[in-house]
C-alpha cells in the first residue's frame, strides 16, 4: 500500500478515536449531575472507538515498518508512550462505562475525573512530536 495512503487512514482513525474519547470523557463527569446514556455510550465505544483505536495503532505500525523508522528515535518513543497512555484511559473510560451500564450507582473513579485533561495535553504533543521529529 501506499504509505500516504496508509497515514491518511491512520489520521482518519485517530480522529475518530480521539473524538470518541473526548466525548465519553466529558459525558462521565457531567453524569454525576445529569441522566447517563449509557447504553449509547456503549454503543459508541463498540462500534465506532475500539475500532478506531485498533486501526489507528494497525497503520501507525504499518507506518513505522514502511517509514524505516527502526530503531525508534526518541520521538517516536515519546509518541508511542502517549498512545498507550490513551489506549489505557480509553480502556479505564470504557470499563467504567460498563460497569455504570450495569449498575446505576457506580462512582466515576478518581483516575478518570484526574486524567480528564491527559487528551488535550497528549494529543497536540503527540502532533508536535511527529510533526517535528525532534531529534533527527
């Protein structure tokens, strides 16, 4: 495949995961004060999130192969770290969206409501790490 073509999917996919994610982050701390829709959210998370997040971290891997980028600069280390960050919290979110699906009173765990800026501050540095490539 064709490498542009294999980034431009992987943009297109971590838009809408980023998006995805920063719609269930801001939807968990309003439930504390408002109805939760958690079955959409669920939805959300199935069909469309998880998706994303995989395909994003498919083709950013075809990209690393196809790109020569072995062995890794330190800012593709420092890209990758985040992401797995993110793919963590998106776990943690998603988790805590299931859990509140089967029970009403589930709390929204203190690492959620701590990391809720995690996604505006990783994602421009994320931007800015392959943008620039510092370092090489």
């Amino acid at each position: 495949m064709d490498y542009l073509f294999i980034k431009a999917v992987h943009l297109i996919a971590m838009m809408t995961w980023m998006g995805g994610l920063a719609v269930l982050s801001l939807t968990l701390i309003r439930a504390e004060t408002e109805a939760f829709p958690a079955k959409a959210l669920l939805d959300l998370d199935r069909y469309l999130m998880t998706p994303s997040m995989l395909l994003t971290w498919i083709m950013g891997l075809v990209l690393i192969v196809s790109g020569d980028w072995l062995p890794f600069p330190a800012w593709l280390i420092s890209k990758l770290v985040l992401v797995f960050g993110l793919s963590i919290y998106h776990g943690v979110v998603a988790g805590h969206i299931r859990r509140k699906n089967k029970l009403e009173e589930a709390p929204i765990p203190l690492i959620i409501r701590k990391s809720a800026l995690y996604l505006p501050v990783a994602l421009p540095v994320i931007v800015l790490c392959v943008s620039l490539k510092p370092g090489t």
